[in-house]
C-alpha cells in the first residue's frame, strides 16, 4: 500500500496514503517509538533505549518486533548500508550483519579511549568526531576490520554536520564558526 511509517515520542505508527486528500491512521502502538529509523522492505530499524528494534511492519495493522540489538544505553544514531548496521555508543563503535534480520551478528567492534560525539558515513569512509579532541577517518569496505586513514586533531570539534566532496564539515555546540577538513 501507500503508507507512511512515523514515529511519534513513545508511539510508532502508520498512516495510509492511498487517498492523500484524506490520509487514515492504520495503527499507532506505544512502546515502539524511537528517536530514529530506517525502513528496508517490511522491517522497520528503529533506535529505541538501549539499543535497536526490528520490526516487522508487513501487516500495518499488527506491528511485530522480530529481535533487538542491545548496543549500549545511549545509542542515538545508526546508519543502515546494505545488509549491515553501523550504531556507536560512549567509545565504541559496532558493525552488525543485518542479512538474517531474525538472527543479527556482531560483526566487529572498534573501541578508542575517547568518547564519540558524532559519525557519519560517506561511501566507504566513516568519520567519526570525538568530543574537545579530533576527527578520525576509517575505511570501512572490509566491515571486519576498519583502518584508520587520518586523524585531525582539533579542541574546538563537537559533530559533524556534513561531508561535502573531500571535505568533513564540523561544528561546536557551543560556537557558530564551523571548520573545515580535508
């Protein structure tokens, strides 16, 4: 159908759009919402608490969580590439193969000593900002094992905004002035 999946505080639902002169609440569930999500055929990637909900939304009427990744308390941001789920949380940033949605695996895990503010990914680069310190650059075409490619030390760096061409554009919470690395 024409759907559209929302979310909305503590609720997940759907509205059908097949008449978009008058739209029609199909469902809306509490305890499904989230902060963030993705959609990918009938599943539903939604960053919910501690980690990520996978639901099945092939009936919109009847919502159905088929298995949850636990990443760690404060996960904010994921991104979904192919058939794996790049998520961090505090220092550490994990890869999940996402194939088998019902039996996700952990496919590796990088940890720094520094906490993480931001990611971003762009092709097969993944930059990652670290709160007062640097941004790092991983390549990321073998989800088994990240190298490091550069790192760019800066005290001012909070998060990402975008990456534009060859450029990762950055900002400061707490400053207008954004910079700019190669």
């Amino acid at each position: 159908g024409d759907w559209l999946y929302f979310s909305a505080m503590d609720k997940l639902g759907v509205l059908d759009l097949s008449n978009p002169e008058d739209p029609t609440l199909l469902n809306l569930e509490e305890s499904f919402g989230c902060s963030k999500m993705s959609s990918i055929g009938n599943l539903i990637y939604s960053v919910r608490g501690g980690g990520m909900n996978i639901i099945d939304v092939s009936d919109p009427e009847n919502f159905v969580v088929v298995n949850y990744i636990n990443s760690g308390p404060g996960v904010r941001e994921y991104f979904v590439i192919d058939d794996q789920i790049i998520t961090y949380y505090y220092k550490n940033i994990y890869t999940f193969d996402i194939s088998d949605p019902f039996v996700p695996q952990l496919l590796g895990t990088v940890t720094d000593s520094i906490q993480i503010s931001d990611i971003y990914i762009k092709d097969d680069r993944l930059f990652v900002s670290f709160y007062g310190e640097c941004l790092k650059v991983y390549d990321i075409s073998n989800p088994n094992e990240y190298q490091l490619i550069s790192r760019f030390d800066n005290p001012d760096l909070s998060y990402i905004t975008l990456i534009e061409d060859d450029l990762a554009i950055t900002r400061n919470q707490d400053r207008e002035d954004n910079s700019k690395y190669l």
